[in-house]
C-alpha cells in the first residue's frame, strides 16, 4: 500500500533526495510514522484497516500543513496482535520485536536530525506498545510522541455513535466508516456481519480496568456493528481526526522536545 497526497505534493520520506531532506531539516519539520497492523477485520473489510487509517491520515496531514515540512516514514504496517492468530489473515510481531523496530525507526530518524516524530498507531494492540517504547526511547534522550488515533476524538466517538458506544471496536461501526469513506473498493457490506460482542466486567468497571487480550472470541472477529456505517460518519470523523493532527504538527513545530540536564553544565 503506497499512499500519495492527491495534490502530488511529495511528503514521503522514501521519495525525498537528500537535497530535499536537508532542507526540510532546516524548517523544524515533523515527521509521522504511521503504525498499524495486518489481521482479520471481519469478512467484510480487508486486513490492512489498521495502518490504512494512520497512513491516510499522516499523508493528508502531510498534505494540509505548508508552513513547514511534515514528512510521512515508511508505514510500520505490522503490529502487537496474538489475539488475532487463529483468525485468517494475521500476521503478528512479538512484543519484544515490535517495540525494537519502534525504537530502531526512531533512532534511525533522530540520528538523521530530526527532532520532532510522531508514532501515530492505528491498532488497540498497539496503544501499550507504542506508548512504551516512547518511554523507553526517553532513556536514550530521544523523543518520540505516542499517539493512537482515536484517542484525537474520545468526546465525538461517544456522541456520534449509534450503535458502538464511542468504542472504535474491529471492523465495527466506525473502522467500518472510515473504510467506506476512504477505500470504499475494499468494503464488501454484502458479507457484514455482526458478532455477539461479549466483554467480561460491566462498563463502569471497564472504565479503570480489564483483562489484557488473549484469545477473540468472536464468531467471525468483528467487535461493534458494521451496519450502523456509512461513507458520510467515516468523513466526518476524519476531519475531525485530520484537523487534531494538524493542530498537533503546529504545536510541535514550534516545541523543543525536553532535555536532559546534566550537573554541571549549567554551573556558573
Ligand atoms: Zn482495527
């Protein structure tokens, strides 16, 4: 899956010359890694739905922001997924090597100067991982921000939904949205289904708490219902998540990421 700005603006870091990336050194530029996951989404949407919506949005971002360069990596498309094996389709990292690429990819982008990264995730499997190794990068003095999509629209997720209670659930109400909108070929509505979605505590205790996951027990692995999906939500909530982005990339283009201090240096 290779993704370009309609407007053929080049925001790919892989089809950037050096000429061109020492130059956006120059600008403070930012740079989004999209992070995703190849597994079953139902027999209705394709396995790639996890980086597909990361990368979308990264490229657009790319796309909106003129006053310096943001520059989209080459997508992580896989991810932390055990719980999906057994459901055709996935392919899975362990724990261990995906935070090690995380973490080799941001290395490699901060020794090439850029300061500024963004993993910006597109899987709940994920959402840990990610946030841990931006922790673990902080050892090294390299900052790197963790970021799972949805978490850009909690408030709107929850008040938009009719059917999925504000969870981006799998292959469900709003994956399904934003496929429809953005890769309509890919969505066969004709095979949707929709699964009995069992979860064990009660929405209140879920709030603070719950088991991590092991094994899907869905029928045919989809969480939400894809019948309440339309082209039209998955358009509205992109925008939504695309102005975040952008707002975001603003911000960091005009932060420094923190420093370490060392005794010493700043003695008079
Ligand atoms: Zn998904």
């Amino acid at each position: 899956m290779l993704i370009r700005p309609p407007s053929g603006k080049k925001v790919l870091w892989q089809e950037m010359p050096r000429h061109e990336l020492l130059a956006a050194l120059d600008a403070r530029p930012v740079v989004i890694v999209p992070v995703g996951s190849v597994e079953q989404h139902g027999p209705h949407c394709p396995p790639d739905v996890d980086i597909s919506i990361p990368y979308h949005l990264a490229i657009r971002a790319a796309a909106a922001v003129e006053a310096f360069p943001v520059i989209v990596a080459p997508p992580i498309s896989l991810g932390f997924t055990h719980y999906n094996m057994g459901e055709v389709g996935t392919i899975t990292l362990r724990l261990e090597t995906f935070i090690a690429v995380l973490c080799d990819v941001a290395r490699s982008i901060w020794a090439n100067g850029f300061r500024r990264i963004i993993l910006l995730n597109g899987h709940g499997g994920n959402e840990a991982p990610t946030w841990v190794a931006s922790v673990k990068l902080t050892e090294e003095d390299i900052w790197a921000l963790a970021l799972t999509y949805w978490t850009m629209a909690t408030d709107e997720l929850r008040a938009w939904s009719e059917a999925d209670g504000g969870s981006i659930g799998h292959g469900g109400e709003w994956e399904t949205s934003l496929q429809l909108y953005l890769r309509p070929e890919l969505v066969d509505m004709t095979r949707a289904v929709q699964d009995e979605w069992r979860q064990k505590f009660s929405p209140a205790v879920q709030r603070y708490t719950r088991f991590p996951e092991r094994r899907r027990e869905m029928a045919h692995g989809v969480m939400g219902d894809p019948f309440a999906a339309s082209a039209a939500k998955g358009e509205r909530l992109f925008a939504v998540l695309l102005e975040r982005l952008v707002a975001l990339c603003h911000e960091y283009h005009a932060e420094a990421p923190p420093r370490y201090r060392e005794f010493g240096s700043h003695c008079p």
